[in-house]
C-alpha cells in the first residue's frame, strides 16, 4: 500500500493532531488493516513536510516506510511513538528527522540531521544514516525478543544543545558502530554500550 500526494510539494500529516494537506486522522489510520506487504507515506520526489501526531497512540502492525525526497526533501517530524512492534520502520529524507519513542524489528533512518527525543527498542539493527543529536536521555536497545541486532551511525553523535545528555546503546552480540565523532559538537553526559564488538 501506497499513499503519497499527487503533488510533489503537498504536507502530510499522519494522525489527528498532525498537520497536513494530505491528512489521515486517528480513525482513518485504523482502516488500516494487518495484512499488507509494506505500507508507505510520502513520495520520493515528496518536498512537503510530514508529520506524525495521534490523538490515541496509534501501532502499525505491517512494515512501514515514511518518505520524501532524497535530495532536499521536506523535514519528517514525528512528536507521538511510532510503533510497528516487530515490523521494519524506515524513515528517509533528504531534509531534518526528528523523531520521538520508537518500537520496531530492524529500523533505518535517514535524514540531514536526525534528533531522536525518545528511547528506540528494535528486535532488529538499527541504522542512522546521518548527524544524529540527541534532545534527551536516550536508550538505544537492539536486543528485543531475544535478537542481537547491529547499531551504527554514519555520522557525528552530539548532544543537541550545551546540555549534556547521556547515550546508553545495548545491542547484546550485535556490533556497535560509530563511524564520526562522539560529542564534538556538544558533548554528551555519559556514553554507555554493551555489545561485542565496538
């Protein structure tokens, strides 16, 4: 399944309290039955924003892609959890992600800038293609139903302002990955992984 808007520039807003010229409110969402192969938002030529927002948290329950283009795509803003539980979730654009809380099998976001606000657990890898910050606390764990999954960042890790935030990475046998430097920007309170290999 494939919702995107005809027009390449057209906001998207997923859930009640989102906004978006192409809406799909809380109740809307729930005609989305288990069942799917995939299911996908946005376009890759998408340029519009997207954001995620629920009145009732809301979970996906077939693998999900939230889209826009790749080169200069519109921000992908998500301030409710997302949850697929153990489903793939990957989120790519070519502008800023932010995202909150996030449950999920293996998980992939891209973005020009990645600001995590909520802890993110994945029975699968966890991949950050791009400068990630952090806006609070997190907790990264691959470990979920009993997998060991993969964790790496393919950029720089920072804190997202002078407050220092603590980065805790469990990702059991699972290599942990950190392809840029670590609190170069702003620095972060304590870095914490367990994994096999770092």
């Amino acid at each position: 399944l494939v919702i995107q808007p005809k027009t390449a520039n057209t906001t998207i807003g997923i859930g009640s309290s989102a906004t978006g010229t192409l809406k799909l409110d809380d109740t809307e969402l729930g005609y989305l039955q288990d069942g799917f192969a995939s299911i996908t938002l946005g376009s890759t030529t998408g340029t519009g924003a997207i954001a995620v927002a629920y009145t009732t948290p809301y979970t996906f329950t077939d693998p999900l892609t939230i889209r826009s283009n790749t080169s200069g795509g519109g921000a992908i803003s998500a301030t409710s959890a997302l949850n697929t539980v153990t489903n793939s979730l990957t989120i790519t654009s070519g502008g800023a992600v932010s995202v909150a809380a996030i449950t999920s099998g293996a998980l992939a976001i891209t973005g020009t800038g990645i600001t995590l606000h909520g802890d993110v657990t994945t029975s699968g890898a966890q991949t950050y293609t791009g400068a990630v910050s952090l806006a609070a606390n997190i907790t990264l764990d691959s470990t979920a139903n009993s997998n060991n999954g993969a964790v790496s960042f393919s950029s720089t890790v920072n804190s997202a302002n002078s407050t220092a935030r603590n980065l805790t990475v469990t990702a059991g046998s699972g290599n942990v990955t950190f392809t840029g430097a670590v609190g170069n920007t702003y620095a972060l309170g304590v870095l914490a992984v367990s994994s096999k290999v770092i």
